[in-house]
C-alpha cells in the first residue's frame, strides 16, 4: 500500500504533465545554466474564470516542482514562459514538493 504522501506526490506529477506550460529557469539570472522546466504558469491577463467567480490573480505566478526550481533567489533569478521573461520577485516553497515562484515582467 503506498503512503498517502506519496499518493499525492503522484497525483501533483500527473496533473502537472497535462495542464502545465513549458518554461526556462535561470537560478543565478545570467543565462549560464538555464534549464527547461514545467509548471502552471498564471497571469492577471490570462485570469482564469470560476463560473462568475474571478480569481483575482494579481502578478504572474509560476508554480513547479521544488526539485526544479529549489535554487530561485528573489530579485535575481529569471522565468522565461511564451518567450516573455520575468524576474522572481518571491519564492514561496510549499511543504507539498511544489513551489511557486511570484513573477515581474522585464
């Protein structure tokens, strides 16, 4: 029988492989060791509706796999998602293996 944790450390991974976007991560913010990564990527212009409920999203946010974005450092590293980059701006790590990084444009 698995483990609860690991039930829902399965169910994240599948979920992710189907609704993610595609990104490049640059921990150090100075194109040296970029690396492609998945997550959910959500911005205030592509703001996800709830029936009539708005979602309020407010700044682009990524949301990923610790294990892919455990080296973002606010104010330096980048996301590039759609060929836009942005800068993360907060790193708030969850204590389910994901991560969301808060993004500003370029």
């Amino acid at each position: 029988m698995a483990l609860w944790s690991q039930t829902l450390a399965d169910l994240d991974a599948a979920v992710v492989d189907v609704v993610a976007d595609d990104a490049v991560f640059d921990a150090a913010g100075d194109g040296t060791a970029p690396v492609a990564v998945r997550g959910v990527f959500e911005t205030p212009w592509r703001e996800p509706e709830i029936g009539r409920l708005r979602t309020r999203v407010v700044e682009p946010t990524f949301i990923g796999f610790s294990a892919d974005l455990g080296g973002a450092v606010s104010g330096t590293s980048l996301l590039t998602v759609d060929g836009r980059t942005y800068r993360v701006i907060d790193v708030e790590p969850g204590d389910d293996g994901m991560m969301k990084l808060v993004l500003r444009p370029e």
